[in-house]
C-alpha cells in the first residue's frame, strides 16, 4: 500500500514540475469574399463594432426567440459590395453563397438584402435571447426575418462569397 501511495505523490511531483501550456482558442472567423472590392474575416468582437439588429423569430421549438446581430447588407457593404442605387443590370445577377462547417449551403439574390427592394431582415446572428448561440447553431447562423421555412437560416456559418454568374 505504501509503495501505490509514493507512485501517485511521485506522478503528481513530476506533473507539478512540467512546464504548462497556455490553452490556445482560435476565434471563429466568417470570410467574405468574391465579387468585392474588400474581402473581410469577421470575427465575434468585429460584428459589435456594427450596429446590431434584433429579430423575432419562432424556432422548432415552436416559441420565438430574440436573435441579434448585424445586417448582411451592412457587412456586404463594408466589403465593398454593390448595393443601393447601383443595384441594377448586371449587378442583380449577383447572389450570395453561405457556407456551413458542415458542407451546407444556401444562396440569396442580392436584392433579396437590399432595403430599396425588401423589408425582410436578414442578419448575420451571434446571440439568442441574449446569450452566445450554442455550439449546434454558432458560433454565427444567418436568421431570416419571416421565412415560413427556416432552411436558409443557415448554422455554424463559415463563408460568404459574393458571385457574379456567367451566361
């Protein structure tokens, strides 16, 4: 019995005696790229430096929570997208490509965003209810203000690519 007792205080001496590794977290970062004029990656502390939007919106769970964030249209124009009156032509071919960490993806038209076209809100969300949103939905999920179905309220998302298609 003895001899168990001086193996654990000799294994916790030589534990107490290695050197202690800071934890690394990496920040969960969303790319915007594509047919832009300034690519950005946004992390948590990037989205507070923009207005926030709240929205209303009824889960399956069937209660509604409250859902803030940023404006996709904001951060599409902080990244030099082409919005508001230059919104024509050519430019409404231009639609939006979200990706999840997961390999989900879903697309929005550009004017699908734009204020002169909609009222629906579409925001770029990192809380709920006032809370972080959980690790199944965050650390970002695009919430749709309205939708009937909610399979473009995209989780865990990783990416928006500006595209311009060719025809």
């Amino acid at each position: 019995m003895q001899t168990i007792i001086k193996n654990i205080l000799l294994g916790c001496l030589i534990l107490a005696t290695l050197p202690i590794k800071a934890q690394t977290t990496q920040q969960a970062i969303v790319k915007v790229s594509g047919e832009l004029t300034n690519p950005l990656s946004l992390t948590e502390t990037d989205l507070q430096k923009f207005p926030q939007t709240t929205v209303i919106r009824k889960d399956k769970d069937g209660k509604d929570h409250i859902y803030t964030g940023v404006l996709l249209a904001t951060i599409l124009e902080k990244a030099g997208v082409t919005l508001g009156k230059d919104l024509k032509g050519k430019n409404l071919t231009k639609y939006i490509l979200l990706s999840a960490r997961d390999g989900y993806h879903v697309v929005f038209a550009l004017a699908e965003l734009e204020k002169d076209f909609t009222d629906r809100l579409i925001i770029l969300a990192n809380t709920v209810d006032g809370k972080p949103l959980t690790e199944a939905d965050g650390p970002f999920r695009i919430i749709v203000q309205d939708e009937k179905k909610p399979a473009r309220c995209i989780r865990q998302l990783t990416s928006i690519e500006v595209v311009l298609p060719t025809f």
